[in-house]
C-alpha cells in the first residue's frame, strides 16, 4: 500500500524496499532525513507484519522458542528476540508484545513463512495457536525528536510511553465513521531514537497518516530510513544478520536473556558467554575522505558498495553488510556496516579495506 498525502494529494516516487513496493522519497531523500534528526517524519511500513501466538500454553512454549525472556514481559510490554536453530545461528529476529491473552510478534514480512514454520514444528502437544495477521493489520511509523509532538497534536495519547510499550488507541481515534475501529500506538526501542507506530486497519492507518499530516509530519520515504537505519547502527535481518551469524557476533545484546532458563539454541549462545569473547563482531565504518579526484559515488567504488568481504591472507577479516552516503554539513559522510575480526584493527581504531582507510567506530555515527 503506497500512502498519498491527504492535503496535496502528491504521490511519492516508488520503488522496492525489503521486499515490497513502497514509497521510496516523496520529494528530497536528503530533506527527508533531516526532519527523521531534527524534527519529525511519517512514513508507511509496508514491510512489516504481525503473528499472534495464542492458546492455553503459549506463555511457556513461546518463552522455550526464543532468546528474550518473554514469560515475564508485563501486559502491553515487549522485547527484541533472535528465533536461533539448535546451532545457535539466527532463523530470524522479532519484537515480541504480551497483549494479555496472546503475544504479537511483529517482523519483516519475508521472514514470515520462515519463522512460522520453524516455530510450528515444536508445537507438538502444546496448546498453542499460531495466526498471521497479514495485510488486516497495517503498519505506520513517525520518528524524530518530535515525534510524539506531532502524535498528541494528531489526538495519540503518547505521554509517558516506555520504549517498546504499546497502548490501545481511543475509539473513534480513526474517524466518527470506525467508532469500533480498534487500533494501538507504540514506542520503538530505546535504540531508535523518536520511534513511533500505529498498528490498525488498513482504512485505519489512512486516517492516521492524515491526521499526522495535518499535525505537520512530513512524508518520508524509504530511501531516508535506510538512510537514518545506517546511522543509528541498527542491523536488518537478511542483509546485516543472517542465519550464518552467531547471536553475540551481532552485537545486539538486548535480544539475549541469561537466567531465563532453557530455548532453542540456548546451549550455544551459553557457550559463547563463558568464553567471554567471539573473533568477530559487528560494528561501524566510517570512511576517511578520499583523495581530490577520486571517485564520490559508493556505487563507483568497489571498496565501499555493500555487502563486500575483505580477505587477508586467505581469510575474510571484514565485511560490509550496508553502506552509504549521507548528507552531512556542506558534505557527504561515508558510512557503513559490517563485521570485522579485531586482530586486524590498528592501534588507532583504523581498519585498510582495499586501500580505503576507515575508522572502526560504535553506532549511532556522531558527526559535528
């Protein structure tokens, strides 16, 4: 689903992202971007979908499956989780919400078929019911700094949300004509910075993006979140995180719980604790300026176009997963990220990849 605006009915240049048609840029990517940092920006999630997990067992079943403690999330709470094999390597990551009487599981959309067919294969004599919401369940988001302005001036109570708390929208929130209309907002981790999202209808979500739009959001396309995702460090299952990674080479330790007792997978990450450390980590790049007369473009510069592995003596000691150029002051920042074996790190923080020299650097990017 492609949103218009409401008011200039003006229609966004579209193209695939993640898997799905959608609104790549409605005007300037760049401008775009700044109102993500400065100010705030709405935006459809196409690319997102929604699995309920319900029936007698799921609080014990679910928390068997994946790597968070889900058993003791409070009612309208939720927490990051990686679905692993009994290898330990990662089938898929989700946010995972207790509704009360289910649990909602919020992923990409391709990851769907995957992750429900890994999880239906261990419900054995379990009373547990697994339902993909599909397209009944639209996704919107708004982020930046202002954000939840723009939400209270829209009529979404957000006042005193924690990250990763949802709360159910008023009736008649969505419209006098969908008073039984039934509709959550919720705060993005406290990793994404100014995150919000409206789940509701599909004729739901439409009115929320006007009533945002009449707020002062301004329309962002995909092509600035990827932007915005690069720089904050958050890594996308499927380019940044595939099934060959290991939980703690990722990084993401907010996906992992070490007292909640036995899951999928679970024997492996223990192993990888108490050996304190892995060979290889994700990270970020940040590129130090090219020679006057080198190539500008990332696409035009084999060393920098992601995903790209760089190899020593036989052996890939880094990799690039995601890379761009972002606006930065009257300039362009050279950004990437990826992996890298910390052996190979100067003492300086610097890493030569293909003869560009990069600083190794922990997201989200800070520039002056």
């Amino acid at each position: 689903m492609i949103l218009k605006d409401s008011l200039t009915t003006m229609e966004a240049r579209t193209g695939l992202y993640n898997g799905v048609e959608t609104a790549l840029a409605f005007t300037d990517s760049a401008g775009e971007l700044r109102a993500l940092r400065s100010s705030h920006g709405v935006f459809a999630l196409p690319w997102r979908t929604k699995i309920t997990v319900a029936g007698a067992d799921r609080v014990r079943w679910l928390n068997g499956m994946v790597s968070n403690n889900t058993r003791d999330l409070p009612v309208h709470r939720g927490c990051y989780n990686f679905l692993l094999n009994p290898q330990g390597h990662i089938l898929g990551d989700m946010l995972v919400y207790n509704q009360g009487e289910s649990y909602l599981l919020d992923t990409d959309g391709f990851q769907i078929e995957k992750i429900m067919g890994a999880l239906r294969r261990y419900i054995i004599m379990d009373k547990v019911e697994l339902s993909s919401l599909g397209p009944s369940l639209a996704s919107l988001g708004i982020c930046g700094p202002k954000a939840g302005e723009a939400l209270e001036a829209a009529g979404f109570s957000v006042a005193g949300l924690a990250p990763l708390e949802m709360r159910r929208v008023a009736p008649g929130q969505f419209g006098a004509e969908s008073d039984q209309e039934d509709g959550w907002v919720a705060r993005g981790p406290d990793r994404w910075p100014g995150w919000h999202e409206i789940w509701a209808s599909p004729g739901g979500v439409e009115r929320a993006w006007s009533l945002l739009r009449e707020a002062g959001a301004q329309p962002v396309g995909a092509e600035a979140l990827e932007w915005w995702r690069i720089l904050q460090g958050i890594p996308r299952y499927g380019l940044d995180i595939r099934e060959r990674d290991l939980p703690q080479e990722t990084g993401q330790a907010q996906a992992l719980n070490f007292t909640k007792g036995c899951y999928i997978g679970q024997e492996i990450v223990e192993r990888i604790r108490s050996r304190g450390q892995v060979h290889r980590k994700f990270t970020g790049f940040q590129f130090h300026p090219e020679p006057e007369g080198a190539a500008r473009d990332l696409a035009d510069n084999p060393a920098l176009a992601g995903p790209r592995k760089f190899e020593q003596s036989g052996r890939v000691v880094a990799e690039i997963t995601s890379a761009c150029r972002v606006p930065e002051g009257a300039g362009q920042a050279r950004i990437a990220l990826g992996y890298v074996r910390q052996e190979v790190v100067a003492p300086d923080g610097t890493v030569a990849l293909d003869g560009q020299l990069a600083a190794v650097v922990s997201p989200p990017f800070q520039f002056p």
